[in-house]
C-alpha cells in the first residue's frame, strides 16, 4: 500500500533502507506484520519489527518521540512494550523518518478481547501504575490535548455525540449525556504531570491466553492527567473487572479522576463507534472491530452510573 507521497513500501523497499543505514539489520527475512492508522509495520526476522510512517503526515513525529522517550520508560513496565532499536532518517528512497523496534506478540484485543477478568484487570492496573509516574519538565505535551482539562475536548464531544445519535448507535444518548457532563463537571487534576501512554483503545493492547501481553503504538505518549489512560478499564476489560482494576491501581485514584476517567471513557467509545462505521471519521471501509468494544463501554458506563 502506498504512503501519502504515494511511495508504494515493499518489503523489497523495507530491505533496501535497512541496507543503507543500518546494514547489519539488512539479510534479516522481513514480511508484512500489520497496517496501522498512522505506520504500516513489517516483521524483521523473528524478534524486530521496521515501523515506517504511510498516512498521517504528524506521524513522523510521533516516531521520533517513541525513539527519544520509550527505551527509557520501558525496563520499568511490566507488560512487554515495542522498544525502539534504531532511527532511520529520511533519503532519497523514502522521504520520512523510520523506526527499528522490538517485536511483540500477541493478537490485538479489538480481535481477540480479554476473557479472563481478574488476571485482566490486574495486569492492566500494574501496567499503568508502573507507568503513572512524575515525567521531567522536559517530557512531551500531547499535541492533540490527550492529558489535558477534560473540558477542553467539548466540541469533540459535540461533534461526536451528535453524529453518533444520527447515526442510530446509541441506544440511550441521554445516559451517555449524562455520564460525559458529570465528567466534565469534576475538579481538574491538580497533581503533578504524569507519563500517559495516551492511546490505550483495544487495537494498540495485546492479548494471549484471555488476558493482556504486551501494549503497543506509543506516538501518543504524553504528559498530563492520569484520568485520559483510566479510561482503559470500561474500554478494555470484559464485564464486572472495572472495580478490581481500580483496586488493584496504586496509587488509588480518588473521586474526581474516576469521574474525569469516564468522560475520557466516553470520548473514546464514540470515536470507536464511528471509526467502526464504514465511511465515518477515517478511512473508507471503516474498521469494524472497534464498534463493538465500543458499545461495551457505553453500555458499562451507563449501568455503573445507574447504579
């Protein structure tokens, strides 16, 4: 498939970049691994991956910024996480930086969920607390206000509240209201800037054996407000398993991020539930494993609310 500058990337390609800056990578087998929204990946031999930017023009800075932070952040993690390896820096032959990275295996939970709550929401839960700690001055705001006051992303609500509603995907678009404006109507996070991964939807979590192995598509790592990633329990684990998570985080969150981690919760069901719409908000063909998960968390958000 073609990039944006309408480059087509091979694998024949893949081999021709390693062999012009990092040659001792270059007679490694390599094949097609995935095609993600911003970066198609390509296995290299049986423990690296190539990630090259195909898409999204901003993408080519989200690789750098993996490059820059991520080997530091991952020996603390405890779920295995792509580490970058090596930078390949635009030529002639592709026009955008590149990424050598580690491999991690594992079926995205948008295609295989987890089924085995407690070890779920455990391993999620020790992920994110090893995670959620003080970034230096120096760490990376997200360009696009993931971390930041939750009333910023108003008109994103709208937009897609609205669309969703017309569409006929929310079966009670008043208790998904409901959940956003009490969201919006927390305290704001008054604590320090913490490390966010930023992007936890269920085609960037891994899962083995009915639970999580590893996360991966770090280009949204960021600083800010832990109530953006603690949207991850309605979103990721199957029914019944948010509370044990929320045990299980350290440090507890209290009262006003759980609210706030709702909200976030619910931005991030409606973006799954158009992206899962064929023609809507992406590409054409839409992708329709997003949908369902989607529909989960509303559906847990609803009833936590009501009860």
């Amino acid at each position: 498939m073609t990039t944006h500058t309408g480059i087509e990337i091979t694998a024949a390609l893949v081999r021709e970049l390693l062999r012009d800056q990092h040659p001792d990578l270059a007679d490694h087998p390599v094949r097609l691994g995935a095609r993600g929204w911003d970066n198609q990946l390509w296995r290299l031999g049986d423990d690296l991956a190539v990630r090259l930017p195909w898409a999204t023009p901003s993408a080519d800075a989200l690789l750098r910024k993996e490059h820059a932070w991520l080997p530091a952040l991952a020996p603390h993690l405890p779920l295995p996480v792509p580490v970058p390896q090596r930078l390949g820096e635009p030529s002639e032959r592709f026009p955008r930086p590149w990424i050598v990275t580690t491999w991690v295996p594992g079926a995205p939970a948008d295609r295989a969920p987890a089924t085995r709550a407690a070890d779920a929401a455990d391993s999620l839960a020790a992920f994110l607390s090893a995670l959620h700690r003080p970034a230096p001055d120096a760490a990376p705001v997200s360009r696009i206000g993931r971390g930041a006051p939750l009333t910023e992303r108003a008109e994103q609500f709208t937009a897609q509240f609205s669309a969703a509603t017309e569409l006929g995907l929310l079966p009670d678009p008043d208790a998904v209201r409901a959940v956003w404006e009490d969201a919006v109507a927390a305290p704001r996070w008054a604590g320090p800037a913490l490390w966010l991964h930023g992007d936890l939807h269920p085609a960037n979590v891994l899962t083995a054996a009915g639970t999580f192995c590893g996360v991966i598509d770090f280009g949204d790592l960021c600083v800010g407000d832990p109530a953006c990633d603690l949207a991850a329990p309605w979103v990721l684990l199957p029914d019944g398993a948010a509370d044990r998570f929320h045990d299980a985080y350290q440090p507890a969150a209290d009262t006003a991020t759980l609210r706030r981690a709702r909200g976030w919760a619910v931005l991030r069901a409606l973006s799954g539930l158009l992206i899962g719409e064929a023609g809507v908000h992406g590409r054409p063909g839409g992708k329709p494993t997003w949908g369902p998960p989607a529909q989960a968390a509303l559906r847990r958000l609803v009833e936590a609310r009501r009860c």
